[in-house]
C-alpha cells in the first residue's frame, strides 16, 4: 500500500482501513515509507524518469520490500498485489508495469498512468488532465510481456488529478502492445457499464473482460466524488467516508488474480 503526498503509513492505514480487512481475512499488509529527504512533501517521484524503471530508484526498494517480506513470512508469490494513492497510486501504476512478473494484479486511486510525466512541469500538466506525446510514446516504449489486471477509483470532482488520468489508466491496462502474445487481450463485446449507489454517493462501473469472461480492468467513476479515498475512514486524511468502500472492492478484485 503506498501513500499520497503529505501521508504516512500509519495515516494511510487509518484512512483506508486495510489493516482491519487483514485481521478478518487473514493477508499481510506492506506500507512503504517515503521521507521527507526524498520528498519535501512526502510524494513517491513517479514523475522522474529514474523512478519509472525497473531495478532502479524507488521501484527498485519497493520491489526489494515486497521480497523480502515475502521471504521472510513465508507467503503466496503467486498472490501479491499493490495498490495506492494519488502519487502511491501512480507509483503502484509503475510497479505493476515494471514488475508485472512480482505482482498479480494492481488498484489505482485518484493516481496516474504508467510514466504520465518525467519532470515537474509536465506532472502538473499531467494531473491538470493535458497529455504529453513525448511522455506517451516512451511510456509505450517500456511496456513488458504481461498486461496486469488493474482496478481504479478516482472521483468525478478531483481537481487535484483530473479523473481523465482514470480513463488514461484503464486504456492502457486494457490493451496489449503490439507483437505481445502473452498479454491478455480485451475483445469486443466483453465490456459492461453498471450504474449504482454506495455509501450515499452514486458510481459508475466499467469492467472489461477477457475472452474466458474474467475481469482485466474495473473502472470505478465515484459522482461528486474529490480527491480522496472513497468509502475511507474520517480517522486518516484524503479520505472520503461516502462512497463505495475502496478498499474492499480492490481485494475483492485483487482475490480473482493469481498467477498459475
């Protein structure tokens, strides 16, 4: 679990409320620390092309985190998951592409695309909803072999990371580049749109499935929605008590990917 800008573990965990779904269901919950010498607000650096790499930068000392605890608590490699907010959300997008052979499937709130932006200013054009075709084309460049299973919430009143970022996530999750003959492909026919409320807050729902049927992608638009965790607990920041629950409807996503 990776948290946002101006968060903590601990006020990420009381926000989202993870910890309590582990007691009852029986997982492990990792909550890498970004400092403050590395952020002056605490952000993982998504945004800096050493940090959109594999084996280099902070996607380097996550992945290394997730193995070691791995190794050491002795659990399931072939159920491993990362998920996270705004900046942890855009960094989870990073670790799910670069490490789509350590984890099974990723969940993505109010955050970005896989190398979005690669300095400051375009991060701010970026989270504004403006796109790069410099950044896109290399963003396409480093795509590996698999397409990982990806859930995103994002409000449709953010004004911190325009929900278009949402959109941006999902396309990319759902498509496979090109001469790839591993990566699962969405076809046509096998999207549906559900309409609901939750939490007091209406949502829209997309999901696109593969051929066998089974959920690649989980678009979930939250309506009046900010910039915040939906369904989240008062107790920690960027946290939305209205809303559909975040965190149960990603583990519950996160429950039908293994890897073989």
């Amino acid at each position: 679990m990776l948290h946002g800008c101006k968060q903590n573990p601990d006020d990420f965990a009381a926000a989202t409320r993870m910890n309590e779904l582990a007691e009852a269901e029986g997982f492990v919950v990792v909550y890498p620390s970004q400092t403050g010498k590395a952020n002056v607000s605490r952000c993982w650096n998504w945004f800096q092309s050493q940090h959109q790499h594999r084996d280099r930068g902070e996607p380097s000392l996550i992945a290394g985190i997730t193995r070691t605890v791995l190794h050491d608590y002795d659990l399931d490699a072939t159920r491993v998951y990362v998920a996270g907010l705004s900046a942890g959300g855009a960094m989870a997008a990073i670790m799910g592409t670069t490490y789509a052979d350590l984890y099974c499937a990723v969940g993505i709130h109010s955050g970005l695309a896989y190398a979005a932006a690669r300095d400051v200013p375009s991060a701010f054009a970026a989270m504004r909803g403006e796109k790069s075709k410099k950044t896109k084309v290399k963003a396409s460049r480093q795509r590996i072999a698999r397409v990982i299973p990806t859930i995103v919430f994002h409000g449709d009143s953010d004004t911190t990371v325009h929900p278009s970022n949402g959109d941006q996530v999902v396309a990319e999750a759902s498509s496979a580049s090109s001469g790839d003959h591993f990566a699962p492909r969405v076809q046509s026919g096998d999207t549906t749109v559900e309409s609901g409320v939750a939490g007091g807050r209406t949502y829209t729902r997309t999901t696109y499935r593969d051929a066998e049927r089974k959920a690649l992608t989980e678009h979930w638009l939250v309506h009046g929605a900010g910039h915040a965790w939906s369904g989240g607990s008062t107790e920690g920041s960027y946290s939305d008590p209205a809303g559909p629950d975040a965190s149960r409807e990603m583990l519950r996503f996160f429950l039908q990917h293994a890897r073989g």
